[in-house]
C-alpha cells in the first residue's frame, strides 16, 4: 500500500532507525447515523465506523522521551517521561499525551516510544478525528507494553483522555464506535451501561454520502460543553418527580405529560430532543432489521429537524446541505452528525444518483454559503486494528 510506504519512509526520515521492531495500526473515524447528543445522557445511539481513519506507526526506544510527530501537521514535540504527562502547546499532541497519561494513572510503566501519525479523515468535519486518534493510541501502547487492557477498557481510557486533555464532556459514543466497529454494520449502543449489538445495515442499491459544510469548528469552543450543562439542569427538574438521574431513563409519554415541570423553555426544548431521539433510534434500529430503509430516511429527515429546532446546534450551512438533499429525487433522508455547529452531514442516497445529488447540493450550497463542499462516499468498517509489524 502506498500510503504505507510512504509513512514507514517519513518515520525513518524523522527518526532514522534503531533496530527496534516497528507496528502499524489503524483507527476508523465514525459516522453517526442517528442518536445525536444523546450520548453523554444515557440514552441511545447508532454510529458506524468508516473507511477514513487514522495510522499509526510506532516502535520503543531506550530513551527516556516520548517523541510526537504527524504527517498532517507540521508540528512535533519530545516529552520526558515522568511522573504524569500535562498539556502541551501543540493541540494535536493532547490527544496521544492524554492517553499516556491514562496508562500511567493505571500504573503501567510508559517507556520511551517514537510515534508518527497520519489521518485520512477530513479535517473539522466532525467525524471523530481526536477519538480515532486516541483510541489508535490506546490500542498500540497496549501492545507494546502488554497491557493486558482488553477493548473496553482502552475505549474508556479513550473517553477519560478526552475530558481531562481535551476538555470536551464528550460522551463515549465516538471512542466506542471507533474501537468496536464492524464492516457493514452499525452499532446499537446504550450509553447507560454500554451494553450493544450489531445491526447490519442493508444499503442494497444506496450509499450513504457525508457532505462536509467546511465550516471552521472545534468542539472545545462550541456550545457542545454548554447543551451538557443544560441537559443537567433538565435532570435536576424533572429528577423531582421521577426516580432519574440522566435523561436517557426517561420515556416520551411521561416526558410529554410532565415537561411542564421544567420552568425555563429552552431547557425543556433541550430535554424533548434528547428523550425524542432515544425512540427515534429504537425505531431506527426495528427499521433496519426489517429492511425498511424508506422509514430509517423518514427517522433520519425528523431527527435533524429536532436538532434545528430543539437543540439548536445545526446552523445556516448544515441546514442548507440537508434542505438542498432532501430535494433530490433518490434521496431517502439527510441529516446533521456529530456535534454540530458545522461538520458534516449524512444522506442515504440512491447510487444512480450519487453524481447528480454531488453536483446539485454542491452548487446550491457555494450559491447560498459561499463555503464549498466537499462529498465522500462512506463505506461501513471495522473498528481498531494492527496493520503490520517489521
């Protein structure tokens, strides 16, 4: 593979050799493809693992330093090794720093290491790029120091890495997505107590197409930290009435009759999003298993109105790529994914139609935005995984 020579002759480059045996990994990005910003509130969600992703190359030194480098950024570092890691300067590098740090607070003694990056996944688009990169490290320094961490545990890790590096109150949908994927499947993840299944996915004649706003955005800046707080304070209402302590546990009916309960009006519009979309992802998943894709793209279209509506964390440029979706013919549904406040969104969309749906979108969008888009084709993958070893 190309890319592979290519990244084995930068890490030489960088690092000239040593003797030391070398791995390759590979973290997915993910897709979410309905269950949005339910996550960090018990409920429900159906993400899947792509094709773009993030590699890895890595191998053990004798000296006391952690070195960091990424094809995709300019910018390196060299950390000693002590006894914690703290944030550095260069943003990248707090994603693979916090996940060492992870390791150290679990007592398993970190050595040196040398690591190159490079990431295939769009940039700012919201589709995991700091979860890929975190749990690809995860999964690599596990092996290399025989850890012994199974999956689960290296997807928590990922998480915890997130909120204490990246201050991001993420929930653990990304991370668990990126680590437990599988090709032409989605994963059925109740965040409460991560129990999950895998749901095929039956794309018989569609595609599922990612439309890129190109909007600038960043997780850590946004609103993302300010919808959790709000959900919080939705618990804290509601909590008066009914024995709950996230909103995942509570069901529409009795969310509908009490809702009441909530004084402030943006809150409980917060709350009725969060509720509403854990049923539309039941239904999305009796949908799939039936092979009704009609009705997944009718779930799809009404969970991003929500999102617009009730969360308020689409926007001019997502909801310009959905309106101008939703007009083509062959179209079965389209929505925003992942945070928000620009990203990307999704659209199930007939394969004959794929080049007219990129044009059409395409020009609309430059007309109304100003931005362009850029469109890719997402193929349903499997999660983390070593490449190769030399």
């Amino acid at each position: 593979m190309q890319e592979t020579e290519n990244l084995r002759k930068t890490f030489t480059d960088l690092y000239g050799t040593d003797g030391n045996e070398q791995f390759l990994f590979f973290a997915p990005g993910r897709v979410n493809l309905i269950g949005e910003h339910t996550d960090y509130n018990g409920g429900f969600v159906l993400p899947c693992a792509i094709q773009y992703g993030t590699y890895l190359l890595i191998r053990r030194t004798e000296e006391r330093v952690i070195k960091l480098a990424s094809v995709n950024d300019p910018q390196k570092t060299v950390i000693p090794i002590t006894s914690q890691f703290s944030k550095q300067s260069v943003r990248w590098c707090n994603y693979p720093l916090g996940i060492l740090e992870q390791f150290l607070e679990k007592g398993l003694p970190v050595g040196g290491m040398e690591l190159l990056f490079y990431g295939d996944i769009p940039n700012n688009a919201g589709l995991s790029s700091s979860a890929s990169i975190e749990v690809v490290t995860a999964f690599a320094v596990n092996h290399l120091l025989n850890g012994g961490l199974d999956l689960l545990d290296l997807v928590k890790m990922s998480q915890q890495a997130e909120h204490e590096f990246a201050g991001v109150n993420c929930g653990i949908m990304d991370q668990f997505a990126v680590g437990m994927g599988k090709a032409n499947h989605a994963i059925f993840l109740n965040c409460s107590n991560l129990e999950y299944k895998l749901v095929p996915v039956p794309l018989s004649g569609y595609k599922l197409v990612i439309s890129n706003t190109n909007k600038p955005r960043s997780l850590a800046d946004s609103k993302y930290n300010e919808r959790v707080a709000e959900c919080q304070l939705a618990v804290a209402f509601l909590a008066e009435r009914f024995h709950i302590s996230k909103l995942g546990d509570l069901g529409f009916p009795q969310f509908f009759k009490a809702q009441e309960i909530i004084p402030d009006k943006v809150v409980r519009k917060r709350a009725r999003h969060v509720i509403s979309e854990n049923q539309r992802v039941l239904a999305s998943v009796s949908s799939l298993l039936k092979g009704d894709l009609p009705q997944f793209g009718v779930l799809m279209n009404a969970s991003h109105d929500s999102l617009r509506d009730n969360y308020e964390v689409t926007g001019f440029e997502l909801d310009t790529l959905v309106e101008e979706a939703r007009k083509i013919s062959g179209v079965l549904g389209s929505r925003m994914t992942g945070a928000g406040f620009g990203g990307c969104t999704v659209s199930l969309v007939r394969e004959d139609v794929i080049p007219v749906f990129i044009e059409k979108v395409g020009k609309e969008y430059k007309a109304k935005t100003g931005l362009t888009a850029d469109f890719y084709i997402a193929e349903i993958g499997d999660g983390v995984r070593m490449i190769e070893k030399s």
